[in-house]
C-alpha cells in the first residue's frame, strides 16, 4: 500500500513537470489565438469601413462572390469574387498579391485593374491595415462563382490601355498625416479618402473615368442618382450640422434633413452605421474641414434661375423629389408602381 502510493506520487510529480515545462508553449498557443482573433475582428471591421462586400456581391446569398455590374461610361465591368475559393476566387492569392490588386490595381496574373476597383484610394491604406484585412477576406468562405464577362467598348476593353491611365491619374503612396491638424481630423482624412473612398462617388469623373481634382467633393452622377456636394463649404450652407450629420451617417437620415436613397443607402447600412462612434466623429471632423477644391465651378451656369434661386430649388427637389423620380426628373419604376418622369 506504502508502495502504491510512493509510485503515484512519482506519476503526479512527473506529470506537474511535464505541464510546467510546457506551461510557457501553451501560454504562447494562447497569446497567439487571441492575436489572431484580435487581428481578423479587426479586418472585418477594415472591410465594412472599406464598404468591401456591397461591391462584390451580385447575388445576395452568395456575399463577396462578385458578379455586380458596375455600370461606367465605357460599359459595364462585373466584380470579382474575392471569396477563399481556389478555382474562381482569391483562395491561391499570397498576401503580396493581395496588395498589389488592392493597393496597386494589379492583379495576380499581372493585368492592369479598371479604375472601378478604387485603388487610387485604398493605396493610402496603412501597412497594418493590409495585414488586417487579409487576415480577414483570406477566411471569407468559398463560393464558386465565375462572375460574367466585362461589357466595355473597344479601345476600353484592353487592359494594356490602363498603362497611359496610370501614367496620367495614378499617384501610388501611404497617407501621410497632415501637420497641425488634430489625431480626430486625420483619422477622419484616412477613413474618408483611403478606406471610404468617398470621392469616388462624390467627384465628378473626366472623359478618362479619372476623378476631377479640381472638383472634389463637389457632387456627381452615380448610376442615376446624384451625389451630392459634401464639400466643408456645401454642408455648412445646406445647414448640415456635426450633429445631425454623424446622426445620418449612422441611421441613414436626420431631422430635418434628408433620408437616404440610392446607392448611398447601401454604403449607411452595410459600412457607415457599423462604425464607431469615434470613427464617425472624425469622419465629420474632417468633412467639416476638409482642404476646398482648387478650383470651384460657377454653379449651373446654363439655368435661367438666379444662382441663389436654383440652389434653394434643387435643395428642396433632392430631399422631397429625387428619391423617387431621380435626381434628372427620369422617373422609375419600383415593384408594381411607376414614378413617372417630370424633367422637360
């Protein structure tokens, strides 16, 4: 019995060994797990911000598989299906190739990217950002999905023509906080122009598809919707508040304001309204001061209305008309009813 019990205790010490001595590794596996769960929380939440799925996602039951039409100037060029599929997705991607496309548009067989991937935004977005993201999309499971063929016109269909677009309207770089300015207003700078890329749509494009400098912000045609100018200048004389501004782009309307309509609808509930509270105060940090277009447009110089008039008029046709007869007076059809055109 004596012996017995010498014998176990050896077995039991023997086994409080083996667990010290492996405490350290198994602390390690844990430290590691929770880094990687840290990490690929933090890319989903990247790619909301970055507005990823609405994008890349034709079918709604099949998320981030590609398939939307993204209708241009030039005809229509159909997202692709970033899902970890390894036949028709990004399943066999490297981490270098992922941002090459996302911060260099250019894929992993080395062809040139359209302009409707905006990565003239996203090639601000941080070293850790990317490894952020990538952490998150290489787990977004497989869907077999071959989204359709590209509809752009010739000359616009061969890619090697992106080479010239590049040359003229790329500027590759990180974002670089600008001096004097609050953290709040520079993470407001990043959110909007890098991860949000909000000038893609509000920035009126040239006959190259390039967005206009000298006319950010100030408003533009998004498959037959308006953008509006969210320029510093336009939201303080529409009178946009911080207030009822973070309270919009969170819910998608504010009092006395507009609701919203169109694709920005999309952007509020599948990426604004998932922010944080702090990211959407610097989002209107900035937008309250963000830097004025160089140069600013006379405003519908071809009306017969006074400026001021005009104004004041498309204000009220926007927030009361447009939501259902469209920003042009065209008219659509929903379900079973049809808004008729109004436009002259």
């Amino acid at each position: 019995m004596a012996r017995g019990s010498g014998f176990s205790r050896r077995i039991a010490a023997a086994a409080a060994l083996t667990f010290l001595a492996a405490a350290p590794a198994l602390a390690q596996q844990g430290d590691d797990s929770a880094q990687d769960a840290a990490l690929l929380a933090r890319g989903e939440y990247l790619a909301k911000a970055a507005d990823c799925m609405p994008c890349h996602t034709g079918d709604k039951a099949k998320p981030f598989a590609g398939g939307l039409a993204l209708n241009t100037p030039f005809g229509a060029i159909y997202s692709p299906n970033i899902t970890s599929d390894r036949s028709t997705g990004i399943g066999l991607w490297t981490y270098e190739q992922f941002v090459n496309a996302v911060r260099n548009g250019i894929r992993k067989d080395g062809a040139y990217l359209y302009p409707a991937m905006p990565f003239d935004a996203y090639t601000e977005i941080s070293d850790d950002d990317m490894k952020a993201l990538w952490a998150y999309v290489r787990r977004i499971p497989p869907i077999p999905s071959t989204p359709p063929a590209n509809q752009l016109a010739f000359p616009f269909d061969i890619r090697l023509g992106m080479l010239a677009w590049r040359e003229l309207f790329f500027d590759q770089g990180r974002f670089t906080p600008a001096a004097g300015k609050s953290a709040e207003w520079n993470r407001g700078a990043y959110l909007v122009n890098a991860l949000g890329h909000c000038s893609d749509c509000h920035t009126p494009r040239n006959l190259m598809g390039a967005t206009k400098a000298k006319a950010h912000f100030l408003g533009a045609d998004v498959d037959g919707f308006w953008a509006p100018d969210i320029a510093t200048a336009a939201l303080k004389k529409d009178g946009w508040t911080p207030e009822t501004l973070s309270t919009f782009l969170k819910t998608g309307s504010a009092p006395g304001k507009t609701s919203v309509f169109g694709p920005m609808a999309e952007v509020v509930h599948e990426s604004l309204g998932f922010l944080t509270e702090a990211d959407r105060a610097a989002i209107v940090t900035y937008l309250f001061d963000s830097p004025p277009p160089k140069d600013v447009p006379a405003p519908q110089a071809a009306s017969p209305l006074p400026a001021a008039v005009y104004l004041r008029a498309s204000k009220l046709y926007v927030d009361n008309c447009a939501v259902c007869h469209l920003d042009k007076g065209a008219g659509r059809g929903i379900r079973s009813r049809r808004w008729p055109a109004i436009r002259r």
